[in-house]
C-alpha cells in the first residue's frame, strides 16, 4: 500500500472501534513504528488515503500511558472526512497519519495549578492532557469542567469517574451534571481561579466566551486550542475575490484571510491545520496585495508564482485567483 502524499508518512492499522456517544466514535490505532506525539497535539488524516483530502484530527490518546494510538471523531453532517471515518472505515483497515503537530499541549507548562476546560468534542485534548497529567505530574491540581449538550453526551464517560470533573449539561440535566451552560457563577467557584493555568478546546463561540469570562475573573494565563474556526456570513461588500477558473466574484471584510474569505463564500477549499503548516489549502494568486505568515511545504518555484496558504495569507487588496 503506497503512502498517498507525503504529508501522511505514517501508516496505521484500525485495531478497534468504540461508539463514544450517539455520534462520536473512538478509531484505536496500531502503529508498528514509535509515533512520537504530546498530549493534545493532533494529526492530519489522508481522507480515503487520497493525496487531495487532509483533515485535521486530535490524537485524544496520551503518550506512554495509552496501549493504542486513538483519534475520537463527531461524525458531522456532510463532513467528508468525518463520514468516512465513523461509518465506513472498518476494524483491520489502514489510515495515513502526518507527524503530529500543535502546540496545545500541557507538558511545557510550569504551573502546578492547571483549570482544563472543554466542550463537546473540545474534550478530546483535554482527556489526553489529563492523564498525561495524573501520570507525569501527579502533584498537580487539575480542575476540569466539561460542557455537553444533554448527559448522553459525554465523551469518555467511565473514564470521567477516575477524575475530578465538574460535567454541565445544557439539556436534560441528570443527577451529577450543572444544568445550563458555562457561567462566571460556576467559574468562581474553581478554588485559586486567578492564578491558575487556563486550557480551553471546544467551538470558537465557546473559547472567545470562555476567554473573556476567565480574563475578566483575573486569569492571566490562557491557552485554546486554534483548528475550530466559525465560518462567518459572506459579505456583500469589502475586498472583492475574483476567481477565474471556476469564474465566480465575492467578498469579505478586511482583516480576514483568504481561507476565511473562501469558507464564508462556500467556495471549495481543503484546509486541515489552518495553522499554514499542512500546505492543503495552497491556492494561486494572479494578481494583488497580500501578506503572508507562512510559506510552509510551498516551493520557491510556487511562491514566485503566487502560489500562497489560504489560512496564512491575508489580502491588503482585490485579489484575482486562479
Ligand atoms: S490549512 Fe494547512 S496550510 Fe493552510
């Protein structure tokens, strides 16, 4: 079996599946090399083991405490990527990993004192952090608050019942769980709250709220994950795209990347880190002011040619593409 772009050189075998909750499935994973990884940290995964399609993916496993390598997934309407992997793909079949990649992670963190917050399908760092923690730091005082929408919810359920964690449902709240969502209220009673370390995963709506809300309690050191991107309306004014082949025109605000302005417009993209790192959302310029943060995996023949990362590149001007 032929590795199918080189940014996935690493092959795994799927040894098990476990349903998590009613749309969320754990793949366990058998590499026969050593894959070095850190807790948090995620992997980009070949869709259909095709060069084409990447997605990006928490390993929700910890190193040197979990017997496999896992990835835990929502299955999301439509999702491509997500559909494959909870629905077809089968117990003995191969996926294709990158290097594991970001920097979320727990293991350089000085502070003894951690608060890990999650939401849904945010939970898969955290879960990976904290075992991580109990195993490698286990003088530290880790406080976690889980946010879910009904009890059912909760992914990694019976391993919840080994630590300390603070679950609220927004739906359907059973015995053990907080009704409602996340508050300041709930927030203040975490004991040391200012002077703790402040992890937080989960959709963007929910890390800017819970940003605001723990800053404004007095936390100074906060973290989230970055790969959860809303994807905003599409402007009707603002910098004009013109796009050649498939021939289209739109728009979005300054400020905003090209990757951004081409979610918000519904315009095809593949983008699997969002971080500039992968190379799957490279799209040519033809013409245009642009700056640039990463010209990761691009050649210096591509970059003289406009090539540029959609995620990393942010127009200064009406930008005509390729
Ligand atoms: S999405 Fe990975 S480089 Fe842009």
């Amino acid at each position: 079996m032929t590795m199918p772009t080189p940014k996935c050189p690493w092959r795994m075998q799927v040894h098990h599946i476990r349903q998590e909750t009613p749309d969320v499935w754990t793949l366990s994973l058998l590499c026969h090399d050593y894959y070095p990884y850190r807790a948090g940290q995620y992997a980009l995964v070949s869709i259909r083991n095709s060069a084409g399609q990447l997605r990006a993916y928490t390993l929700s496993s910890t190193p040197g405490v979990s017997e496999y390598l896992t990835l835990t997934i929502r299955r999301l309407d439509g999702g491509a990527g997500s559909g494959w992997l909870t629905q077809e793909v089968k117990r003995g079949d191969y996926l294709w990993l990158s290097d594991a990649q970001g920097d979320f992670t727990c293991d350089n963190q000085r502070n003894d004192k951690l608060l890990l917050l999650a939401a849904g399908c945010g939970v898969t760092p955290v879960m990976s952090m904290r075992r991580w923690l109990a195993k490698y730091r286990p003088q530290a005082d880790v406080q976690v608050i889980f946010s879910v929408r009904s009890p059912e919810d909760v992914i990694f359920a019976d391993e919840w019942q080994q630590y300390p964690v603070t679950l609220v449902a927004e739906h359907n709240a059973t015995e053990g769980f907080l009704a409602g969502r996340l508050t300041p209220e709930i927030l203040r009673r975490v004991p040391d709250l200012a002077s703790r370390t402040v992890m937080t995963c989960g959709p963007a709506p929910y890390m800017e709220q819970v940003e605001k809300e723990v800053r404004a309690l007095g936390v100074t050191q906060f973290f989230k994950e970055k790969f959860f991107t809303p994807v905003a309306e599409a402007a009707t004014s603002g910098l004009r795209f013109t796009k050649l082949e498939p021939a289209k025109t739109f728009f979005a605000p300054v400020g905003t990347t090209l990757l951004e302005a081409f979610e918000s417009n519904k315009i095809a993209v593949n983008a699997a880190c969002r971080a500039g790192v992968c190379g799957s959302c490279k799209t040519q310029v033809v013409s245009g002011e642009y700056q640039i943060n990463s010209t990761m995996t691009l050649t210096a023949q591509e970059i003289a040619d406009g090539y540029v990362l959609a995620c990393s590149c942010h127009p200064q001007s009406d930008l005509v593409l390729a």
